[in-house]
C-alpha cells in the first residue's frame, strides 16, 4: 500500500475503487468495463470481477474527535486545573498532551478552521454566524472550494456522523426549508444528532435528527440530559456500523454543547463541588498555577501572568455576593465533570467493542478559552445580557435566587473572573485572540496502534487546522485536489503526524496568524507580536484599529506571554507586525471588522434575510421556526391573527409562540378563553385575557400590540379581538429589545423547548382544536434606528 494512496490497478479493465491509482479527484470516477460482454449470462466465458465495496486504504483507523465547548486550558485536571476529568487523565495516560495547541478564540471560527483544515477566515468564519458580512472573510458560507474533512473521508469510503453542535449554517438557511448543503448532512456527514446555533438548553434541547426536529424522549423531572442522550445516541450509532460494517472505518465528530452556557447539570455533580471555591478566583489562579509545574503542562521557569485590571479581585466583589460566585463555580466544574463522565462512557463503549486499539482520538478540551460573557457578576439568566438588560440581577436577587443554579429554573453562566481562572496561567479569555487565554487549549491524543509513546507531553506548535492532515495521513488518504468537480483551495494546516513519536521534532507550524474582533497577533518560529483590541464584556474598543497597542514576546524564553518586549526590541515588532499583514492578506482577513451595529444589523452587513416585508403567513403545522426564520415584531407595534377551529366541548393548548421559559410571547387557550402572554425574560409573564369564551365552530382571533415607543425594549398595549370584536384589554410594561431565545423557536399548535406561559408542562401544550393559520404584521413603527451604537455593541457583543 502506497501512503500516497494510490493502488495497483489489477487486470488494468475494471479497476475497483479501492484499486483505483486515483484518490485525488473525488468522488473516485467509475470506469466503464472495458471487456468482452457475451449474449447469455451462461455463457462460461460471461465472468465478471466481484462487486467491491468503496473502502479507504488498507490499515485506516477509525477516527473520533472530541470537541469541548468554552473549556479554558486550566480547567481540566488532565491540565492542572482542580476539576475532575479522569477521562482525559486515561487518554493523556496512555496518549500524548499537547501543550501548545491553538484554536481560534471563537466557536463558529474554530468549528469551521478543524473541520476543512483551512484558516478561519479563509472559509468566511471570521466571526459567527449571526454576525456575518458580505465580505468573504466574514460571510459564513463556507465555499465548495474548501471541502471539509467528512466529505473527503465519506468519499473514500469511510462511515461518517456528527453528534452535537453546528454552529456554521448561515442564520438564513437554518429554517426547515433549508437549502441543507451547509447543515451537517450536506458537508459529507451521513447522519447528524444535535443542535443548530450557539447553544442549547441542556435540559430542553432543540434537536434535530438529520434535518428533521426531533423531541428530548423524556423531561427533565424524568432525568433527561442531553450530555447524556448525545452519548446514548453516538453509542447507539457506532455499535450499529460496527455491526453492519466492521470492515469499515468510521469517523465521529463529537461535539456536545458542554461546557458552554447555560452551564446545566444534575445538582449532585455541582455538590461534588461544595465549599472548594470559597477562596475565590485570585487563590484558584495561583493553585492551578502550582499544579501545571508540578504536572509538567507548563515549564518549571513559565510565569503566571498578572490579572487584567479590568477584573476584579476576589476580595474587591461584595461579600454578600461571594456565596452566589462560589456557587457558580461550583456548577460549572459538575458540568465539565459531567461532561468528562459521558465522554468516558463512549470511551468504554469502543474499548468493549474492541474499536478503540485502532480508533485515533482526539480530545480537545475547548474551541476558545474560557468564556468572559457572563458579566462581572455572572447571570440566572443570559437573556438579560442577550438584550442589554442591566440592574435587574442585584446582589440581593442573585442570592435569593442561586439555589436554581444549574437548574430547569435557569439559563445560567458565571462570572468574568472565573473565566480567567479557567484559563490560567495565561492572559484574557474567549475572544480574545491575540492572547493564549483566548487561543491556547488543552488536546490529548490517543491512538494505541498508531503512536508508541505513552503518557508524554507534546510541545510544538501546533493548531485546530492541523487536525484535518494529520487525520488524512493517518489514514494514508491523500488531501484531494478536485471535489465534486471542484479545484481545491490546498489545506493550510501542517500535519501533526511528525510528533507522535517524537518529542524533540523540530515544529513544523511555524507561522500562524489569530484574529477575532480586531484582537489580533502573530505566531512565527517562537516569538509572538499581539495586540487587544476589544474587552469581551466591555461595551466599546478603547482604541482605533490603528492605534491598537502592540506586544511582543519571545516565547520560547517567555512561555506564558508574561514579558513584553516591545519597547526593548522595536525592529522585531516591525518585522512581525509586517507578517501579519502579508498572512491576513492571504486568509481574507482583511478588511478587519471590529464593527458593532453594521454587523447586528443584517442589512448594513449585506447577508440575506429569510423573511422579508412586513407580514408573514404561517401554517398549522409548522414548528422549529429559528428567530433569524421569523418576522421580526421587536421595538415597534403589530398583529398576530389566527383561524382556528374549535371543536365540541372546546378547546385548549397553544395557537402560536416564539420563544421559551426565558423569554418570548404566545397566544393560547385555556378554559375556553383565548390568552396572550408576554414574557419577559423570564423575570415578568404579563398576561391578557379574552372576556368571553369561544363557541365551537370557525374563529378569526387576533392580538394587537401598540407599542410605546420613545426608544427599544419599552412595553405597549394589548388588545385581543375574536372574529373582529374587541374581547380583551391589558399592557405589557417593557419588552425584550434584540432576542427572545437563543435556542427556543417558533412553534404552530403547540410549545416545543420550555413553555412561554405557566401551566404547561409534560407536552400537554398541543392544541386540541386545530390551527389552520397564523399570520404576523408589523407596524410602521421600527424604533431599531434609535438605539444607540454603545447599546448596539453591548448587545451585539453578548451575542457572541
């Protein structure tokens, strides 16, 4: 066998692909059989070469990658951090630590950059997709000359399937009627189980099987978890091939939502924790600190770079909120536990099937840092932040509230310093990826069969499009120059393959730009030129894009980027300042776009909208409706009319709604009255009910808002009418400027996620009548125009 991939070619008359000499050009073209075709099949001369199944080349492992979500490099123990990960202890044990592994400080970039080998921007994910431009860099439409790494795998004969969050379909294409060419199925994976977007709700997950939605088999009082059932689900799926196909290799890309917020889990994984971070983040720095030297993560001589100003010390937060933090922490580091528990569970499953010997796995703790989007004080409920709700959560209330952290209650996420803790021992955080606490993550590799060295740490550079190579010359596939008749950008990661047994290598990755949000630097042959252009949680840049601040560091002498050399070496600052023009240039980097409002604003930056005007109709049965699907009815006033039919005995259950327990709106019947419900972030329900009941038969029943106006997020007036009679009227007093829900949806007849409204639970929120259609007009009135750029940037920024 040939590691470039090629074959012999047998008779040289009816090659089969697996004998092909070509793997280059994919799909493997069939060639038409060449030899003698006599008139009767039973003719002794009428013998043929026995069909052969597409394989890839003889020895290629299975392959599953492992993809943790806002996991800071000092979180894990695997790494020196103080939360339990014996998974990753087991794999690092018996595999490779690498130390010096980058991502690209955002979860869209990152996912994008490791599943097609190629630079972030360079497959438009310069952002995320909810904030994607025209520009090539920053579009999110990833183009067809850069085929991800499942579609070469699929096309030579590999069994594929991917298993948790996407986050890299344009926000316009994520409704039902697709196109699907950018979902998982349509980018060279056969089966998909998981989520679309950013994040879910661990306990209430919007799921789709395929492209189909699918509902969570039981409720949360029920014990349901999507850690949980995404592991069920990948196990169920690679016992099944395994089955079917055990000649056949697969690849499982395995990407739960943990540890991304909301940071759910089951209270007795947060209680393992209890008391353990009362000394607070500053002490936790410096414990983890010890515990990376003593591992042997990090140099004996590395520094333990100073915390920013702009976060607060321990002892500098009230004491009245300290048990509120503590708690925080406490349900992050179950959730992460957890999240390593499950992973063990697959682990075990391909042990006992004897899959794992010969299955290379990857296991990245985190797509960024740790995440700083949880505000100085942390959040119940990111919805505030979604719409740039402040002085809401006080002290006061946080405490009255922390007993449902982690909880079906909350919509949580902790606060910016123990993001930074989570990092350690570097500087800043997710986002910020100019620095290693935003692009320095922890991986293990594991491969018995394929690396002789056990338990040894790893310390060249390397990074997240450095996964895809080092998978395809694992597997002694050759990258492909045309796919599906399309000429290929080439990979731009560097193989990892070099270090597996091989310690003292010389780094291959030698230069690698980082950029997100105007943060920017520069990695090349050791030294490294940054600058930080944006505070993550903060509401505007402290400075212009050119008089951005620069650092430089020597790290192969300055492990953590702790000294700063650039007023000592201006020359070498120059110098590298000047290669990251030349590499932004070449990845479509450039025009940088540290924007806020243009980029929140869809028009401003040139992506498509789905839903255009200013009515839109829907069916009875249309469900799973994204907000990027849906009329925006936000900040002005409008109309929600409905036909319903009410059958004898009346009716009950949900009309129509958009969003869920966290925030949104739904019209509803109960008790043979139709009721509106306005939700407000899950703090307020303000409800409006109709005077009088329903009689069956044929009903036109409609919702007016009148909006107040005078600036965003302000409340209005509720009138209900049924078949054109005023039935009802009541106020709504404030209103959520931006977002319902980052995951909920819009639902027709009934309440997928959490419900809007009290009262219904256990799926009874179906309606017993029947829906025929709903129509959705906005006024005139767009108040969009009158939020400030600052409140924009907030807004946009916690979006993120």
């Amino acid at each position: 066998m040939k590691k470039n991939g090629k074959h012999p070619t047998g008779n040289g008359k009816t090659p089969s692909p697996n004998e092909s000499v070509q793997r280059e050009v994919l799909p493997i073209p069939d060639q038409p059989y060449q030899g003698v075709r006599p008139f009767s099949a039973r003719d002794p001369s009428a013998k043929f070469p026995p069909i052969v199944q597409l394989r890839p080349p003889k020895g290629a492992p299975n392959v599953l990658v492992i993809l943790l979500d806002d996991v800071g490099f000092g979180a894990s123990s695997a790494f020196g951090g103080v939360i339990n990960t014996p998974t990753a202890e087991r794999l690092a044990a018996k595999g490779l630590s690498y130390n010096r592994f980058h991502t690209t400080a955002l979860c869209s970039p990152t996912r994008a950059a490791l599943l097609t080998g190629r630079n972030h921007h360079a497959v438009g994910f310069g952002g995320i997709t909810e904030t994607a431009t025209s520009s090539p860099g920053y579009s999110c439409v990833r183009p067809n000359h850069c085929a991800p790494l499942a579609e070469t795998l699929k096309l030579n004969g590999y069994s594929t399937a991917q298993f948790g969050k996407c986050h890299e379909v344009p926000v316009w294409e994520t409704s039902p009627v697709g196109p699907f060419e950018r979902w998982p199925t349509g980018s060279g994976f056969e089966y998909f189980f998981g989520f679309i977007g950013g994040e879910t709700n661990q306990w209430a997950p919007a799921l789709y099987e395929n492209t189909a939605p699918v509902e969570p088999d039981r409720t949360p009082e029920q014990g349901y978890h999507f850690m949980e059932d995404l592991t069920d689900r990948t196990m169920g799926w690679v016992r099944q091939q395994k089955a079917l196909a055990p000649d056949k290799p697969f690849f499982v890309y395995f990407a739960p939502g943990a540890t991304h917020a909301p940071h759910h889990v089951p209270q007795e994984w947060a209680d393992k924790y209890k008391g353990r971070f009362d000394a607070g983040w500053d002490g936790l720095r410096e414990e983890i600190f010890a515990r990376q030297k003593k591992l042997g993560v990090i140099p004996k001589n590395a520094l333990l770079t100073s915390r920013p100003k702009e976060i607060p010390a321990w002892g500098d937060m009230p004491e009245k909120l300290r048990p509120v933090l503590a708690r925080q922490m406490e349900v992050y580091a179950g959730f992460l536990e957890y999240a390593d528990f499950h992973v063990g569970r697959l682990i075990d499953a391909l042990e006992k099937m004897g899959a794992l010997e010969d299955t290379l796995v990857y296991y990245i703790l985190g797509d960024n840092g740790a995440s700083a989007e949880g505000t100085l004080n942390g959040t119940l409920n990111e919805t505030f932040i979604f719409n740039n709700i402040s002085g809401v959560e006080t002290p006061e209330y946080l405490i009255q509230n922390m007993h449902k952290l982690g909880t079906p209650e909350a919509y949580n996420h902790y606060a910016v310093g123990w993001a930074h803790a989570m990092d350690t021992p570097y500087q800043w955080t997710k986002q910020v990826a100019s620095h290693y606490g935003g692009t320095r993550n922890a991986c293990i590799v594991h491969w018995p069969n394929g690396i002789s060295a056990k338990g040894e740490v790893r310390s060249q550079f390397s990074h997240v499009i450095d996964v895809a190579p080092t998978i395809l010359e694992a597997a002694t596939l050759p990258q492909p120059v045309i796919v599906n008749g399309v000429q290929q950008t080439p990979i731009q990661g560097v193989s990892m393959r070099y270090s597996f047994d091989d310690a003292k290598a010389p780094e291959r990755h030698e230069t690698q730009y980082f950029e997100m949000f105007g943060n920017r630097g520069i990695y090349h042959q050791g030294w490294t030129a940054v600058t930080k252009h944006r505070t993550p949680w903060e509401s505007t840049s402290q400075t212009s894009l050119e008089d951005d601040v620069w650092e430089l560091y020597d790290t192969t002498q300055d492990w953590t980027q702790a000294r700063d050399l650039a007023a000592e070496q201006p020359e070498k600052l120059r110098e590298l300042q000047q290669l990251f023009i030349i590499e932004a240039t070449k990845y479509y980097a450039l025009p940088l776009d540290d924007r806020s409002y243009e980029r929140f604003n869809s028009e401003l930056a040139g992506r498509p909208e789905l839903i255009k005007g200013d009515s839109q109709i829907l069916s009875g049965s249309m469900q799973r409706l994204t907000e990027n699907s849906m009329l925006n009815i936000k900040n002005k006033s409008h109309s929600v009319t409905a036909e319903v039919e009410i059958p004898e005995g009346g009716a009950s259950g949900i009309i129509v709604t958009q969003g869920g327990a966290f925030g949104g709106w739904c019209l509803y019947m109960r008790g043979g009255r139709i009721s509106y419900c306005y939700n407000y972030c899950g703090l307020r329900r303000y409800y409006v009910e109709a005077d009088r009941e329903l009689t069956p038969g044929t009903h036109q029943v409609r919702m007016e808002f009148k909006y107040d106006g005078g600036g965003v997020g302000k409340g209005g007036e509720v009138t209900l009418y049924l078949d054109g009679k005023q039935a009802g009227r009541g106020r709504v007093e404030s209103t959520q400027a931006m977002v319902f829900s980052a995951d909920e949806t819009t639902d027709v007849g009934l309440d997928t996620g959490t419900p809007v409204a009290e009262g219904f639970h256990n799926g009874d929120s179906k309606f017993t009548g029947r829906v025929k259609w709903v129509q959705l007009d906005k006024g005139k009135e767009d108040f969009d125009h009158l939020i400030s750029r600052e409140e924009l940037f907030k807004i946009a920024m916690a979006r993120q």
